[in-house]
C-alpha cells in the first residue's frame, strides 16, 4: 500500500496562503486604532456621573443639572453615564463591574445609607467629611439624616432628595362609593375601611411583585413599633423575636388577604393605576407614586389631578413619621478627575441645585431650606412634613439594611408569601439579623 | 521534520481556538470553582480558603430548595411538551403535504425570537388577573365559554413553573420538529414497504419500524433541552421579575452576585450548575464518540 506523503508542492502552497492571510491580518490591525478613535483628541477633564435616571421626571432634573454645571464648568463638562433598568439593578451591576476593574466614574448614584456599606467596606468610596464643611451641608441638613447616613464617624454621600415610602394612596370616588366617610388613621380603623372596600368589590388594597411587599411590610412594622424601635432592630442585638415584631407580623398576614391575588404579575405603576381607575381602594406606595400619577403624558404618566383624582395621607399608624429614602452621590476612590468630583457633589447639596432638581423628579430636597413655590400640592405637603416629622429609614429601599441582609429578607418574605406561616417568617427573620447585624 | 509537516499547519489551524478555549472556557471555569471554594461572601475580595461552606450554606437555603423545585417542574414540562410537539408536528409532516416548506418554516421561527421578547408577549397572555380584570389567555377563555380554563398560571405555587414552560415549548418545538423530520426520513422506505407487504397496519409500522430509529434522536434531542432547561434565566427574569415564587438556580445566581454581593454562593450555584449539565452531556458524548467509532 502506498505509503500516504503530504506532497511538497501542496505543503508550499498551504504555506503561501497562510503567509499571504497573515500579512492581510496585520494590515487590517493597523486601521483598528484608526477606527477606535473617531473625532478629536477626549478634552483633558470630563466629569464621569453614573446613574440610573433614565426616564420621566427623574431624566428630567438631570438635564436641569447638567445645564447649570456645564455652564458653571465649561473646563470640565459632564459626562452622562446612565444605564436604564428599573431601580437600577442593571446599573448597580455595571457600577460593581467598573469598581472592581479600577475603573471608576468621578461620581455615582446610590441610596443613601447602608446600601453604600458594601461599598465602603470594599473602601472603594471615600468619605466627604470636608466636603460637608466646605459647603456648611451640617447646618442645611436635618440632625437625624445625618445621623442615619453617617457610618463609624464619616459620612459617604450628599443625598439630593428625600422620598417617602409610607404613603397611602386613595381614590376619593372609590371611598364615597364604598361608604368609608374618613380616611383610616388607626390600624381598627384602616381594617374597618378595608372590609367597607371589599363589601363594595373593590379590591381593598392593591399590591404589586414582591418588592412592593416587602414595601408593605415595612410600613406595617413602622406602624405597629414605632420609628425608634424600628431603628433598634437594625443595630447589632436587635430584637428581632419581641412580641411587637409578632404583632407586625400577624397584621402584615391580615393585610395580605385585602391584596389582590394576581400582585405578583404586576409592576407598581399597575398597582397604582388600579387605584385611580377606580377598581382598588388604596395603595401603598413611596411618593414617586404621585409623579406617576399626576406627570405628563408625554412622560407616559397619568396627567391626573391631585386631591381630585387621588389623594393621600400618611399610611395608618404612621402620622409623624417620615419612612424616608434618598438618592445620593458619592466621591468613589481614584476618580479620575477628584477636583471636579468634589466641585460635583458641593453642587449637588446646593440650595440651587436641589431646587432645580426636586420639582421636576417629584421629591423634596435633604436640605431643610427649599422653597416651597416651586413644589407641587403633594410635594408641599410633603415639605411641611419633614420639618417636623421622626425619621424612620426605609428597608425596600437600601437605607437600614445592607445587601446581604436585604437578599435573606426577600427570601424569608417570598416563602411567607408562598405559605403564611408567621413563626416560620419570624424565625428567619430572627436568623437573618444574627447572621447580618454589625 | 516530516511528520510535523503533517500535522503541523493542521495544528497551527486550530491552535487560537485551543488556546481561546483553553482560557476563557476552562481557566474561567477553574477560576469560578476556586471563588467558590473561597471565603469571599461579601463586596470585599478576599481569597482565603474556606472550603464547602459556600455549598453547605446553599443546602439549608431555603430559597435554593425553591429553585431547585422550580427549575425540576420546569425541566420536567418543558421536555416532555417539546418532545411531544416537535414528534407530532414531525409526524404531521413527515409524509409530505402541500406548503411543507411553508409550514417548516412557521414552525421553526419562533426559534428565531429571543426569550426577552417572547417572554414580554407570553407574560401578557398568561396574565393571572381574575374576574372582569381578566385578560390574555384567561378572557379569551372567557369568551369562547372555556372559563373553567381561567387560572393563576406562571403564579399558581404548584404548577406556576409549568405554565412558565410554555413559552418554552412554543420556542423550541419546531426545532425538535426539524430534528425528528430529519430521523423520519431517514428510515429506509423500503423497510416501511416490506413491512407493509407483511400485512402490518400503518401504525404498527411507525409502532415496529419508525420509531426505533428515533431512538438516538430521542437521545440527543433530550440532551439539548436539558441543557437549555436547567440554565434558563431570561425567560423567567421576562415573565418572573425578581420574585422568588418563579426563582430558578440561574436566577438566584444572579440575586446572589449582584444584589447579596456573596459572590462564593453565586460561583457555587454555577459550578452545581456545570456539573447538572455534565451529568447529562459526558455520558452522552461518550456515548456518540464511540459509536461513531464503531460505524
């Protein structure tokens, strides 16, 4: 049998062609540094602002932002590095991605409070102590935020505004329908009103996917502990088993059989729309609410009027009390233009600024001293509010519990959620903060 | 020098994907097994070593045990249905009938739609709101007085992953459809004739003669789906959202990266992950190597 030879010939030819493909490669790289830098030369200062605010009012109040800096900056103008995605899950995890690569944005979005612990913990945040006494934010801002933001001594962020997440939303046609002539303010008082909505069929109160649970869930324990206790229960030996969080509990499962049964299905706005069509008595929801309701159109908002067409009140068993959460900024560590960083966040916690900013998202600013004119009914109302309100941090939101314990939290909620069991929820509730609590 | 000849351009040939697979497949891999095998359960990198913990803390999660459900509910449907439609529609045309081609290619196209988008439709379609709330499937179901049929779908907490499959189904029959049309005309017609010159009926020559020789398509078919089925995530993100009543493994994975930041948990539910898959493909490969050997 012949013995099978490469043939020289053909061996020369396969080397040709792949010398001839090389050599085509290498030219086609000399074209790619060419492609990679389309325009001019990057100006020497670009400020890099990371957020989530890509739509409706909060897009808005950012355009406002980037006017007034750019035109206070020109040497230094912004760089919007937004990244759309509700509540900003996918930009936390492009946010995590460039951290770990060293490759930090000058600024960036996050809710004020714990949920910046992880980041301080991986120091990959500095602390702005002299940023607050450069601009004098110690005086223009509320004693209790500051404390609730402060970590070990230092503080991480300057907040820009301040949400409320214990709203009750009500439809004043539904609540004349169903015969509830005052507004509930007591827990017997809100349950009487539930049972008066579901003898009117409506739904008494209307719920969405499991975030707005754990929503719900909060509000209930504010209501039936109390802000200070509520604050306790976060802090290393909190007591998770007491009789008050059992009361919580067993109230949160009562409320649960108002909800309607397809909530999982449904995004807030949904929940919220249920209650203006007229098909649900009350919602419970933070006061972005009121921007959904009452925005514009074009912003595909409802375009609705307030007090006409809803209105709201403080959720039962919370009047006084301010379930707050804030969107704020950082100075993360080695951003690549910290003089301007730093210029960015004493612009941020100005009076001008947070001014600009608020009306158009639908929050109040932190400072203390904004002026009124400028806010809409419910934001007014929210402004006399938290002059005088206790604060209780929110926990859906990210200012009492860190990451991890907020992760175990959902999970215990999904399962109660599944099975109604309230010592089972307890207990792990309980097991979440032993193992979570710093 | 002559024998490097031969293998030698061969060699130069494959040799990027060697070396791309080399490190982004299997280093990556044997990276993600030492994460998980770390002690680094939270935003700060450390890289001691902490043996199993990550997966003993996984095995009294309870929320794992509800994916772990889920994800077998869903597998279990999922393959079964496909299975079944993709032989049906096969069986349907196998014989040939008018527009064939354009009856194929209806059925292979929603392989084409990527589940994000094929999720959005099929959320609205299973929406569980009852009563004069009622839309999607459930009014439809309604109108045509099927309304025993109105249920809770992707929501309901026993068979709420079945209903999730459904899509699922919907996207991969007709590639199931395409696998089983190449296996029924692959059998010899003359088999089929000297059956019937026996006097076997026509459903005891698919019975005896066809379907044996789907067997290996059988095979394959339920290796494909599996793997496809156990790793599925934006599907269920698309119809689900972040909830854990339709949480599965890849889901959870990703709730423990970017949200928990307990970055051994999440690298251990991926290296389950691979091995669940493994179970199902090594066996196989080694299988079909074989008996391509032999052939």
């Amino acid at each position: 049998m012949p013995r099978v030879r490469f043939p020289r010939r053909r061996g020369r030819e396969l080397r040709v062609t792949a010398a001839r493909l090389a050599l085509l490669c290498a030219i086609a790289l000399l074209f790619v540094p060419a492609a990679g830098t389309a325009g001019p030369q990057a100006s020497s200062c670009k400020l890099q602002v990371f957020s989530w605010w890509t739509g409706g009012g909060e897009a808005a109040g950012l355009t406002k932002l980037i006017k007034t800096w750019n035109r206070n900056n020109p040497s230094c103008p912004f760089k919007n590095e937004t990244v759309a995605g509700g509540a900003g899950t996918n930009a936390k995890a492009v946010l995590a991605q460039r951290l770990a690569a060293g490759k930090p944005p000058d600024s960036f979005q996050g809710h004020a409070g714990a949920e910046l612990r992880d980041y301080i913990k991986a120091k990959q945040v500095l602390p702005i102590d002299s940023i607050y006494r450069q601009y004098g934010f110690r005086k223009a801002m509320s004693k209790q935020l500051l404390n609730q933001i402060t970590y070990k001594g230092h503080i991480y962020s300057v907040p820009v505004n301040i949400h409320r997440a214990n709203v009750l939303w009500y439809n004043p046609k539904v609540l004349k329908k169903a015969g509830i002539t005052a507004v509930p303010k007591t827990w017997s008082q809100f349950i009487a009103a539930l049972e008066k909505a579901k003898k009117a069929n409506v739904i008494p109160l209307s719920m969405a996917e499991q975030w707005t649970a754990k929503h719900l869930l909060e509000t209930v324990m504010i209501a039936t502990i109390g802000p200070t206790r509520w604050a306790a229960l976060w802090k290393k030996g909190g007591n998770w088993s007491s009789s008050g969080v059992t009361t919580a509990l067993n109230r949160y499962k009562t409320l649960l059989t108002y909800t309607n049964r397809d909530a999982a299905s449904l995004t807030w706005q949904d929940a919220g729309k249920l209650v203006v069509d007229g098909k649900a008595a009350f919602n419970i929801m933070g006061d972005w609410q009121d921007g959904y309701f009452s925005g514009s159109k074009a912003g595909d908002n409802l375009a609705l009027k307030p007090k006409v067409d809803y209105n709201w009140a403080p959720v039962p068993g919370t009047s006084g009390v301010y379930d707050w959460l804030s969107d704020s900024f950082t100075l993360p560590k080695g951003a690549p233009h910290s003089t301007a960083a730093k210029k960015w966040l004493g612009f941020l916690g100005s009076k001008k600024a947070q001014d600009q900013f608020n009306p158009v998202k639908g929050s109040i600013p932190a400072r203390t001293d904004a002026n009124p004119r400028l806010y809409g009914p419910y934001l007014k109302w929210a402004l006399r509010q938290w002059k005088t309100n206790k604060l209780a941090g929110s926990l859906a939101h990210g200012v009492v519990a860190p990451n991890a314990w907020a992760a175990d939290i959902d999970t215990a909620l999904g399962l109660f959620l599944n099975n109604r069991d309230v010592e089972r929820f307890q207990t792990a509730l309980v097991n979440a903060a032993k193992k979570r609590a710093t | 020098m002559r024998r490097v000849r031969r293998w030698g351009p061969g060699l130069l040939l494959v040799s990027p994907s060697i070396v791309l697979i080399a490190v982004f497949v299997y280093g990556l891999i044997g990276w993600n097994v030492k994460v998980s095998l770390s002690d680094w359960r939270t935003a700060e990198k450390t890289s001691g070593w902490a043996g199993l913990d990550a997966y003993r803390d996984l095995n009294s999660d309870p929320a794992w045990d509800e994916s772990v459900h889920h994800i077998l509910v869903f597998t279990g449907t999922f393959i079964v249905g496909t299975l079944f439609f993709g032989l049906l529609l096969a069986f349907l045309l196998e014989k040939g009938v008018r527009g064939e081609g354009f009856f194929r290619s209806v059925y292979i196209f929603p392989l084409a739609v990527s589940f994000i988008a094929a999720g959005v439709v099929w959320r609205w379609l299973m929406n569980p709101a009852p009563g004069d709330r009622a839309s999607g499937l459930n009014v439809a179901f309604e109108k045509l007085g099927l309304g025993f049929l109105a249920n809770d779908w992707y929501l309901s907490l026993d068979w709420g992953m079945a209903a999730m499959a459904m899509p699922a189904i919907w996207a991969l029959s007709g590639y199931i459809m395409a696998l089983y049309l190449a296996g029924f005309r692959g059998v010899p017609e003359e088999l089929r004739e000297a059956a019937r010159m026996d006097g076997a009926s026509e459903w005891r020559v698919y019975r005896h003669v066809v379907f044996p020789f789907l067997r290996p398509i059988t095979l394959s078919a339920l290796i494909i789906l599996g793997h496809i089925s156990i790793k599925v995530f934006d599907l269920i993100v698309a119809i689900g959202g972040k909830q854990l009543i339709t949480q599965t493994p890849a889901v959870y994975m990703w709730i423990l990266i970017y949200d928990a930041r307990d970055y051994a948990e999440g690298a251990a539910i991926a290296t389950l992950l691979l091995i669940g898959i493994s179970i199902l493909v090594i066996p196989y490969l080694v299988y079909s190597v074989r008996a391509e050997r032999r052939a």
